[in-house]
C-alpha cells in the first residue's frame, strides 16, 4: 500500500507512494556465499502504479515489526512444519496468502543483519494505493521486511498448468523463475536505452490513474493463456 515505507539512499525512509523511477532502494538478496545481504539497487521501474486504487491488503505482525501487502504478493518465508521450523537455507517464496501463525520472515535486526522473524498474527484491512517497484535484483525491504517485486495474480496461481510447474520448479525457485522473466527490462535498464518503450519504466511524472508496465502486462497474458489452455 500507498503509506509502506522504504529506505532510499540520500531520502530515508520514504513512502510507497512518493517513490520514483531511480531512487536508491535498500534492499536484500541472496549472495553467492548463500548468505541474505543487503544493499542499495536502483528502482529501475515500476510493474504495477495505481495511487488511487483501494482494496485489500494482508496485515502480518511478525516479532520484529508488521508487513502489509497483497495476498498475491510474493514474500520469503521460513515455514513451520509441525512443532520445527526448516533449516535456515529452506527459504522459500510464497505468495503472502499462503503464510501462516507460526512460519518466519525475513527481517532486519536492529544490528543491521537480518534475521527470520516468527509470525504472531495475520489481519485483513482496507488500504489505498498499490505499487509493485522493480529494483534490479528483485526484492526489497517494506517496513523492514524482505519481499520480493514480484506477484501472482490468482487466476494465474489456482491454474492446474501453474500448480504442475510450481511443482517442477519448487518454491525455492519460484522467486528466480519470476525474476528470469523480468530480464529483459533489466537489460533495457542497464543498457540506458530511453524508458519509453515496451521495456521501459510504466509510470511517467504526473501520472495518477492505474498503470501496469506494458512487457509486464504483456507476460501476464501469456502466462494466463498458457497455463489454462
């Protein structure tokens, strides 16, 4: 929602709604060591911009703070299986509905590292404004909270084609399969082409209506024909 906060170099802590195209977002992504780290990325675009848009959000109270998001929203989770909770490299990404009391987030520590954080709670609330940043490497920190960029919309999610290919891929690698697809406006973005193509930015200055990035859009709709053919 519009009122999430992030952490933006030269800003601090700003937020959803008055972010833009360029801003240094902090954010976490996994290293090469298998380690979550953080640092800044660019907000290189934005999939989904609707600031006047209401609707429903997911408000999940973890021990070190609260994340409200879309149920569709991907986030990263530790989940809880019986009374144990899985090893600290079993982290997956699920959508946010997918969650529950007793699962872990990944979070920020007040030492600056990040830590899995127990869920406590899971509400449902009314919120305005809904913005999906894209940073380079796919994620970012809301409210303190590691999530991804990405969702999956659920005419896409409850398909049988997609619940076969979640099963192929594993939720471990649901974040990378997303992120693959998203590599094209990566390159348009690293290349410094003009943003004002299919692969560039969605949201030009001064645009207040309901915008989804057009290559965005464009892989919605092929995922949503393939995968209920």
């Amino acid at each position: 929602p519009g009122d999430a906060t992030v952490m933006v170099r030269g800003r601090g802590k700003v937020p959803m709604a008055d972010l833009r195209v360029g801003d240094e977002l902090l954010v976490a992504a996994l290293a090469k060591d298998g380690v979550w780290k953080l640092h800044f990325d660019p907000l290189i675009a934005f999939l989904h911009y609707a600031p006047k848009t209401e609707g429903e959000v997911l408000r999940i109270k973890h021990e070190l703070g609260h994340l409200e998001i879309t149920a569709s929203h991907l986030v990263f989770v530790k989940k809880k299986i019986g009374d144990a909770i899985c090893r600290s490299e079993s982290i997956a990404a699920l959508r946010a509905k997918e969650v529950s009391v007793g699962d872990r987030l990944l979070a920020v520590w007040v030492d600056g590292s990040l830590v899995s954080s127990e869920i406590l709670g899971i509400q449902r609330a009314n919120k305005s404004g809904f913005f999906a940043p894209l940073s380079r490497c796919g994620s970012l920190l809301v409210d303190g909270t590691v999530v991804s960029c990405y969702a999956i919309p659920d005419d896409i999610a409850e398909t049988s084609g997609f619940e076969q290919m979640a099963r192929c891929l594993g939720t471990a690698n649901l974040q990378s399969a997303c992120h693959a697809m998203l590599l094209p406006v990566r390159a348009t973005h690293s290349m410094m082409l003009p943003t004002t193509n299919l692969l560039g930015s969605a949201v030009a200055p001064g645009v207040k209506e309901e915008t989804f990035h057009p290559y965005a859009w464009v892989c919605y709709l092929l995922a949503a024909n393939l995968l209920t053919a």
